[in-house]
C-alpha cells in the first residue's frame, strides 16, 4: 500500500484534518501542517538529497524531540518516536474521545485496517498473514501456545535468545512436558558457516520448532535465517523468528527470510507507539499455528481478540510511513554506517573486546564489547550521569536452572545501537567518553 493509499485512510476517519505540528529545526518554532502534508513534505525534501549528505540526515533529526545533550543509544531496547507520531497519536485520541462507541469500532477505528495492510506491505507479506500486537513477547507467546506439540517434542534455540523469546517455550516443558534443546551460541561467531554446523548437529528426529532471533540481542549479530530455513524447512521442522531488533534497522522481507513466523516490537526500531509490534505468520503453516487471539481472523479487531488501542495503532500506521517516507534501504544503511563508526572507534580502547562478528552478513546497527576489569553496569552508569549517553547492559545469557551451568554466560558486556536520530558527533563522543572512563 502507498503512503498516500494509507493517509486517504485516515483522512475518512478525520484524523488528517487536524493539525499535525511540524518539527523544525529550532526547537519551539512549529509550523502546523497536516499529517500527510508533513511526511509527504519529508519525502520531497529528502528526496532532493543523497544519502551521503550531512544535511539529509540534519533533516531526519529535526524530525525528532530528543532532549537537547542527550545521546540515545540504546534503541535496541526502546526507540524514540518523532514528533509527527506522537502528535497523530494525540489528536486520533482526542477524536476517539470525542465519541468513543462510533469511533473504536467504526470511523476512527476502521483505520486500523489500513495500518495492518500498510504493516503487511512493509515487512513483504500479504494481509492475511499479519496480525497488529502489543509486543515481541505476545507475538511469540501467541505462536508457541497455538501449536499442537505432544510430550516429548523438541524446540531448538539458543543460550541467547532474550527472555521474551524463550519463556514461551519454557511455558510448553513446564505444561506440556516439551523438551528444550538449548544450543550454546559461538562468541564470537567466526563464520556462517560454523553458525549453520552448529545448528544442523543440534536438529534431532524430535525437532518439531526451531527458535532463533533476527538479531542476537546479546552480541547484536545477524542470524542468516534464509540458510537456517534451508536447512528446517525440507525436515518440516517450523522456523519461528524473533525480530524484534529488525523492522526498522533493516529491509526485512519475511518471504526471502524463509520464517514460518515472524515476531517484532515495533516500539524499538520502527520507533511506533510504545506498546505496538507485528506478528507474521505464513499462510501455508496457519493450520499448525493457530493462537486463540486469532481464532475469528487476522483483523486489527476481531471477536477473539477483544478492543484495541486505536490511538496507538495509527500512530504505529504513521511510523511505517515515516519510515517508507525516508526509504528503508536508506535508513538500514545508515544504521550500519553508525555503527561500525562505533566499532571502529572502540576497537582502538584496548580494555574492550569486540564480540559482534567481522563479517559484513552478520552484522546489524548493534555492536556490543565485553568490558575488562570494569563492571560493565558501572560503565553504564557513568556514561549516562558524567556524559548523558545512553547504552546497554546487555544481558548475560537467559538460560535457566536446569542448564544455566553449562550454558549460562555473563560476557560483562555493553551493547551500542545507532539509529537515524544519531549522529557522526554523537559517536566521537561516545569513544572520547569510554577512552576516559576506561584510562
């Protein structure tokens, strides 16, 4: 769907009449356009502009209301919407309150619809196969309970999947008697082809699910999920993704990943609403995943899925054209940029240790380095109250009890994620400020 197809949406529910404020570069100087006029607008002054233009991504950064000193690099876990978001938030809310019964299940609401089909179009997939949810975390909860699995079959994944990725499957051996065959991730991976023997060795003739992050939340690496579904799909073994980290950083199309479900939180990188993500899930396997939620259809609001957030959703539908107003390609791009600026910075302080892979494929905008001989939530510590920057303690390993002895990792480690509100000076300062705290 076009950005003007979705925008013609929100207009016959009313939304698009109201003034939208624009962000401009002076802070407290706001021009009021609509909101298709402000992101069409976007669109024509970017497209004016290389991508190697310093002056592109100044205009990409007026977008947003970042407090002024602080550098956010930790969107990895959450994102910062622009203004243009969460303004339409605001005034689709005000509307629903205007009248709410007409406008949350008609009017207002039926735009809902549109964000799904907006949603579906950003991530390659048909309407069909997308479902409008709070979280990764739902998402993958959603899949794991609405398979049909018997005691005693097996779900592959690894010591790093984050906690939200994992305790779904954790649910199913704790009710359902299913085994867990945990595979301790390489760290560092020194290829793809060591990543795809380790995981092949792991498949048994009880693998039913294989479970495995886009992007490892740990190290930040780049699963190859297309040569992973190589290897699941011709033993029918079902291939569920995580992405949480990905619609947003990269141009994700589910159909050349090879997913058989797909899972993400669009409040990180996609910088939606925060409480909004998608979940894919592919039509030829919608007889063997089949969530309650999802029992009367895929529709934003559905009699198994109960009353939505409508606000919220349109500003999720907002956020995607944001994006598409950009151009993903340019945006993934530009994340990348940020962050081997990031690690080739900090390759050079020598009490860091570099644990995202080398290799250009399995990368991503995360990087992430052990710390030695500081705690690394100290460092965090003083990075954000002595230089306002915000990174990440990232997370030993969420292995748990029955295997945390031989598989549990604490890599006492940072992680640093860039997006397009980050900039070349924010990441000298970065390096200036660990080079001083690790001296």
């Amino acid at each position: 769907m076009k950005r003007r197809t979705f925008f013609k949406g929100l207009v016959a529910t009313g939304v698009a009449l109201e003034a939208i404020p624009r962000a401009a570069s002076a802070k407290g100087s706001r021009e009021i356009v609509p909101v298709e006029e402000h992101v069409n607008r976007l669109a024509i002054d970017l497209s004016q502009l290389a991508s190697d233009d310093e002056d592109l991504w100044r205009r990409v950064r007026s977008e947003f209301q970042m407090t002024d000193g602080i550098a956010h690099m930790n969107n990895g876990s959450i994102g910062a919407s622009p203004r243009v978001v969460t303004d339409s938030i605001v005034q689709a809310l005000a509307k629903l309150e205007a009248d709410p019964y007409h406008n949350t299940w008609g009017g207002l609401g039926a735009g809902m619809e549109e964000v799904r089909q907006h949603a579906a179009d950003f991530i390659g997939a048909d309407l069909d196969e997308v479902s409008l949810i709070r979280n990764c975390t739902e998402g993958m909860n959603n899949v794991a309970t609405g398979l049909d699995l018997e005691p005693g079959d097996e779900i592959l994944t690894t010591n790093h999947e984050h906690g939200g990725g994992m305790a779904c499957w954790q649910y199913l051996r704790q009710y359902r008697g299913i085994k867990i065959n945990y595979l301790k991730m390489p760290n560092p991976v020194q290829d793809k082809a060591q990543l795809l023997r380790v995981i092949e060795q792991h498949l048994t003739p009880r693998t039913r699910v294989a479970s495995f992050m886009h992007v490892d939340t740990i190290t930040g690496l780049q699963m190859p999920m297309a040569d992973i579904a190589a290897l699941t799909r011709p033993r029918d073994i079902l291939l569920v993704c995580d992405g949480a980290q990905t619609p947003g950083m990269l141009d994700v199309d589910v159909r050349s990943l090879g997913v058989d479900a797909f899972a993400s939180s669009s409040h990180k990188w996609l910088l939606a609403p925060k409480g909004t993500g998608l979940l894919y899930i592919r039509k030829q396997v919608q007889d063997r995943i089949h969530p309650l939620s999802l029992l009367k259809g895929y529709s934003a609001y559905s009699g198994s899925c109960g009353t939505r957030d409508v606000a919220s959703i349109l500003g999720h539908g907002t956020a995607i054209a944001f994006h598409n107003a950009i151009g993903k390609s340019r945006i993934e791009a530009r994340c990348r940029q940020l962050s081997m600026r990031v690690r080739g910075h900090l390759q050079k302080i020598p009490r860091l240790r570099l644990l995202t892979p080398e290799q250009s494929e399995l990368r991503s905008g995360m990087v992430t380095f052990a710390v030695d001989g500081m705690k690394n939530s100290e460092v965090h510590k003083k990075l954000w109250d002595e230089h306002q920057i915000a990174a990440k303690v990232a997370q030993g390993t969420y292995v748990y009890t029955e295997v945390a002895e031989q598989l549990g990792e604490n890599y006492n480690c940072l992680r640093f994620s860039t997006h397009i509100y980050n900039d070349e000076s924010q990441v000298d300062r970065l390096a200036e400020a660990l080079t001083s705290i690790l001296a």
